[in-house]
C-alpha cells in the first residue's frame, strides 16, 4: 500500500477547505523533530479521526519515532488489546531501547545518578515517607475497608462463579472437549 500517498492526499484535502466544525486538531505536516516550524504552512486542521489516521499512515510510511505517537494515541484512545496497539508499543520499545543504550545516556552517567538520589532523599526528608504518615495511612486504611465492605461479593461467595459447584464441573467438562477436539484434529 502506497502509504506516503494517502498521507499526502490526507493532508492535501485538509489544506483545502476551512476548518471543520466541531472538535478538531493542530497537526504538523512535517513534525518539529523533523524540523518542522509552528508556521500557518506547517499546520493543518484535522478531525481527531484524520488526526489519528496522520500519525498511523506516516508510521507505516516512514516508521521511526512515528510509532511512539501511534502508541501514544493508542493508548489515549485504549487500544491497548490490539494488533497497532502492540506493533506502536514494540516499535516504541525499540525506539527506547536504542537511544538508553551506551554509557553515554545522560540517565547513567554518575553524576545524574547521584544527583537524583540526593533530589529523592531531600524529598523524603522535606515531605516524609508519605506511605508511613499516620493521617495517610489511616485514610487508606478506611477507605480499603468501606470498599470491601460494600464490594465483598464480587469476588467471594455466591456471586463468585468458581465458588459455585456446577460451574466448575461445567468449567472443567469444556476444557476437557476442547482438548480431546485439539487431540482429533492433530491426529488427521
């Protein structure tokens, strides 16, 4: 698929009419990591949906930190279960992986290190661990137990199907089949 091509049209059509009514977005035609301007020029109105699209066609197209906005996306949206979702989420990874790779990362270098470690004690020290302040505590406490007072079926007890005999005889006799139909159709 001609991925460049689309975009272009995409983006074509978007420069041509005014802009939609009803909620839309800024996007940059060429982005500003690419070196890109905020100039009118550089900006194109888009529908959230257009906008998406955008970001997904020039990851195809070009890949790179394309897919770190793809994932982006994604995950505003919740597309944590699909396939775009875990190819953005790989590539990303990659991404990552490959620019904190080497001792030359700012994040390794010692002086970072240890500057970081003097910022989170000068934290602790100036707010105090607020996991072991006795207010804090007691209020996690208390809404831990009106939680559970008010949702102690949803996991125990009758409401919980494993806790029902007939489901798990029902649970146990389907596992059962699908196995034995794996077995057959491996067997042919």
């Amino acid at each position: 698929m001609d991925y460049k091509r689309i975009y272009e049209e995409l983006i074509g059509k978007a420069k041509c009419r005014k802009k939609p009514a009803g909620y839309v977005e800024k996007h940059h035609i060429i982005p500003k990591w690419q070196g890109g301007s905020n100039g009118p020029s550089n900006l194109v109105w888009l529908t959230a949906r257009e906008h998406y699209i955008a970001h997904l066609l020039l990851a195809k197209w070009e890949g790179g930190r394309h897919w770190s906005a793809v994932k982006i996306v994604c995950e505003i949206l919740g597309f944590r279960d699909s396939r775009l979702y875990a190819r953005a989420r790989e590539e990303s990874a990659k991404l990552t992986s490959k620019r904190m790779k080497g001792d030359k990362h700012y994040m390794k270098l010692p002086e970072y290190r240890k500057n970081q470690a003097e910022v989170m004690r000068t934290r602790i020290r100036e707010r105090g661990n607020i996991s072991k302040r006795p207010d804090v505590a007691k209020k996690i406490s208390e809404y831990k137990t009106k939680w559970h007072a008010e949702n102690k079926n949803n996991l125990i007890g009758e409401i919980n199907p494993m806790k029902n005999p007939e489901t798990v005889a029902k649970s146990i006799a389907t596992r059962k089949r699908n196995r034995t139909l794996k077995q057959k159709e491996k067997e042919q």
